[in-house]
C-alpha cells in the first residue's frame, strides 16, 4: 500500500490524504481521499490525486481504479473531470448504487 498525506505540525492529524492499493500487476485501486473540511477547496484533492497518478506511473501501473458511493455526487463529478470513467463493478458490494471508475495512465 502506498500512502500520501499533506503533514500539519507536531501531534495533528494530517490536512489531507490518499492511498494506492495494488490491484495486480498493471491495475491498482485509489483509496482514502480525504481532505479535512477546514482545509478543502484549496486543491489539496488534485494534487494528491495528480500526485498518485505520477507515482502510480513511476511504479508501473497502467490503470488505478475507485469506487465512490451514491451520496457523494461531488467526488463523483470531480473524478470525471479529472478523467476517470465509469466501468463495470471489480467486487461485490452491499452498497446498491456504488459508482466504479477507473482511468487509464
């Protein structure tokens, strides 16, 4: 699992972050976007997710994939612009209505 966060100092959490789980050998899954409420719509999501796509490249993987839930209409907006597209459900979830998508790099 790869993992990046923006620090804050000494003993807080930190500002935002997100993660990279490998899927197989050229497909890895993007997890735990999360930005603190007090510190969004400064572009931290962007350029973590920018981020995770240049290392995702650098350690060989041609794909990354997501999932978002039903709610979260913004995220899911957002990733479309970034470029992710819809694609066939990759597990099984309880979730009715749980959105994948992926985008190649």
């Amino acid at each position: 699992m790869y993992s990046c966060w923006w620090p804050r100092p000494r003993g807080e959490p930190p500002i935002a972050m997100i993660a990279l789980r490998p899927f197989d050998d050229t497909v890895a899954e993007m997890k735990r976007l999360y930005v603190l409420p007090s510190a969004r719509g400064h572009g931290l999501a962007r350029a973590l997710i920018l981020r995770l796509l240049d290392d995702g490249r650098a350690l060989g993987y041609e794909e990354i994939r997501l999932d978002t839930l039903p709610m979260m209409g913004d995220a899911q907006a957002f990733y479309a612009a970034l470029g992710f597209a819809d694609i066939a459900p990759y597990y099984d979830t309880p979730i009715s209505g749980t959105r994948f998508m992926a985008l190649r790099i």
